[in-house]
C-alpha cells in the first residue's frame, strides 16, 4: 500500500536549509534536480539530490536530520566530501 502524507515544516524548513548547503559546498557538481520522498516505515520524508558533472549522474537521499540515507555506488570521493561539509 503506497501511504502519502504532507510534508511537516519541520521537515520542509530542515531539508531547505540542508539544499541551500549543498547548493553552496557543492561547487565541482551540478545540483540538477531535488524530489521530496516519503519512508511510509520510517513515517519521514527524505529529498533526493541528483548530482551531475559531464554526462553521469549521482543520488544521494537525506532526511531533514542530516542523514545519509542512500548514495549510489560508484559517487566520486569528491563529491562525498562536499556533500558531507554541506550537512555537518
């Protein structure tokens, strides 16, 4: 069963300031595009991050409590780090 729910403020506010970070830190990547998506078992809303540089493509998940939640295997190391500066 898909469930959906409103993203809080809480939530909204935290993953807004978590994107103005990494639209900051992130300089040797494109932040090309974001999509709110929600864990029905964590009952929480995660944005995806789509990175890109040249012609690949990078995903991170992170939940409005600065975590990682999915990366794809394959990320460049750089692009780790920049990502991980953005949310300490």
């Amino acid at each position: 069963m898909n469930k959906t729910r409103t993203i809080t403020q809480i939530e909204q506010g935290c993953l807004d300031l978590i994107e103005e970070r990494i639209n900051d830190c992130a300089c040797s990547f494109e932040l090309v595009s974001t999509e709110n998506i929600y864990d029905e078992d964590e009952d929480i809303v995660y944005r995806s991050f789509t990175f890109n540089r040249g012609m690949e493509e990078w995903v991170f998940c992170i939940s409005p409590q600065k975590e990682i939640k999915y990366f794809e295997f394959g990320v460049p190391q750089v692009l780790v780090d920049e990502v991980l500066d953005a949310i300490r």
